[in-house]
C-alpha cells in the first residue's frame, strides 16, 4: 500500500551528459502529469509519461528534468568580423563629427546585435533517452520508498480506527434488543396512565411493539457495516492500488451508519452513531491519499 504524496531524486551522467530528475506527488482522483523539461527535449516527452504510467497508478505528478551538457560537443562561438567592422566605422565616424573621445572596448561591442554569434551542437537524443530514463527510475525508486513509507504509516492509522469503529458497532448491537424491551415497559406505562383500571388489550400492545421493532430493527445494517469494516481491513492488508475501492466501502459505511442513525431513537445509540460517522469521515479523509 502506497500514499500518493512523496519526492525523489535522481542523477545519471554517461560522457559529460548529465541529467537531473526531481519527482513529487500529490494526492489525485487520477494521474496527472505535468513534466517541465526544455524545449530541445521536447520529444522525450512522451518516453517520461510511457515510465510515470509504469511507476504510478493515481497522484497529481511533477517532474522536474535539467539537462547539462559538459562533453567536448557543446557547438561553437564566433565573432562576426564583417558586422564589427561596419559597428567601429559607425561609431568612430560619429565619435569625430561630434568631437566625441573615442573609448570604444571590446567588452562593449561584443554585446552589439549579431557581433557574437554561437551554434549549439546537435543534440542526439537518442544518445540522451537511456540517460534520461536512468535518472528518472533512480528518481521513482526514491519516490517509491518514500510512498511505501507514508503508506504503511497510513495503513497502521486506518486499521486503528477501524478496530475503533468495531467497538462502536458492538455496543450497538448490544444495546439495541433493550431499545424494544424500554419501548414497550414505556408504552404500558402510557397505557396504564390512560386508561387507569381498565384491562390492556396484550394483543393491541404486542402488535405496537412489534411495528415499532421493525421499524427500528438494525440487524442488517450492523451485519453490512461489520461487513464493511472487516473488507476494508483486509484490502488494506493485500496492499497495491486500493485506494478506489477503499473509497467506494467507506461511502456504503457512511450510508449504512446512517440508516442506523435514521432509525434509533435511543440517547445512547444515537450518540454513538455520531462518533461512528466521526471514525468513517476520518477515515474517507485518509483514504483520499492512498494510491
């Protein structure tokens, strides 16, 4: 099990070329890439999202690539003879005609248009991909390890809280039979006020009751919820890309609390209805960083 939120690095050098690859995750519903690289590389591209589609499945990813090039290639530099001299006929004409002090240096007319012109060598990047690809698997292992870590440290939390909300479901169910048994002692009492001496139909009473408990039977709810609750266990134990299916069982968990809630009338229940949704909402929260 991995978190969708981690960095790596990596840094590969074959013959002077030497690339820098820097990853960062964060959680997303899906995976989004945005690769930041510079133009000359721009057919790389689609070789770095063909790598992030191995490595990850879900998480808003950034990748950061620098390029240095430190080879005996790296093109040419030259001055432009032709465009230096007309700039130095031009200047020191007019440094005459206005009784100017000619100070002309190097320095100046080298940052004239078009004096200094350079050629970049070209670029094979053919040559360049499998450096590239090193740097951007160191980069993703890195990455990895750091997800695995946060992932295992998430898996431990969620597995706490639903040992949480196991706790809460079993105080419900035992509770709930006593919700019927008060239910009917109050409806006697009612009765009994009502009616002072008069004889209680059993029969009028016992069917009250037992509309009421059906009405408030949370025996199938509490069966799915535990249901819920121990998959939601066991996916987080086998681990990989779970972090959809994890967030579908926490939604049925939250309906089935609250069905319960809709139905129980008890004080005591329905408190503990609340902080069993409190768990879940925690829990859907966490989920939303699970790859």
């Amino acid at each position: 099990m991995k978190s969708m939120t981690g960095f790596g690095r990596g840094e590969k050098e074959v013959q002077g070329h030497v690339f820098t690859v820097e990853v960062k995750t964060v959680n997303h519903r899906y995976l989004e890439s945005s690769i930041r690289l510079s133009r000359k590389l721009n057919a790389l591209e689609s070789k770095v999202r063909s790598v992030l589609k191995e490595k990850i499945s879900r998480g808003k990813t950034d990748v950061f690539i620098n390029y240095a090039n430190h080879s005996q290639q790296q093109g040419s530099v030259w001055i432009n003879d032709v465009k230096l001299a007309e700039y130095l006929k031009v200047l020191r004409e007019q440094a005459h005609n206005y009784g100017l002090e000619d100070d002309l240096k190097l320095s100046h007319v080298l940052q004239l248009p078009e004096v200094m012109e350079t050629e970049e060598s070209q670029t094979d990047l053919e040559e360049l991909e499998p450096i590239l690809v090193a740097a951007l698997n160191e980069a993703l292992d890195q990455l990895s390890i750091m997800r695995e870590k946060e992932g295992e440290n998430l898996k431990k939390d969620l597995i706490s809280k639903l040992d949480g909300m196991l706790e809460h479901v079993a105080f419900i169910e035992e509770r709930s039979p006593g919700i019927i048994a008060a239910y009917r002692e109050n409806l006697e009492e009612k009765v009994k006020d009502l009616l002072g001496d008069t004889q209680i139909d059993d029969n009028r009473l016992l069917m009250e009751v037992t509309i009421f408990a059906d009405k408030v039977c949370i025996d199938e709810e509490l069966v799915r919820l535990r249901s819920h609750i121990e998959t939601t266990r066991s996916t987080l134990l086998a681990g990989g890309s779970i972090g959809r299916k994890l967030d579908f069982i926490a939604q049925e968990m939250n309906r089935e609390a609250n069905t319960i809630g809709s139905k129980c009338s008890d004080a005591s229940v329905a408190h503990m209805v609340v902080e069993l949704k409190n768990e879940i909402e925690k829990i859907r929260e966490q989920i939303q960083n699970v790859e």
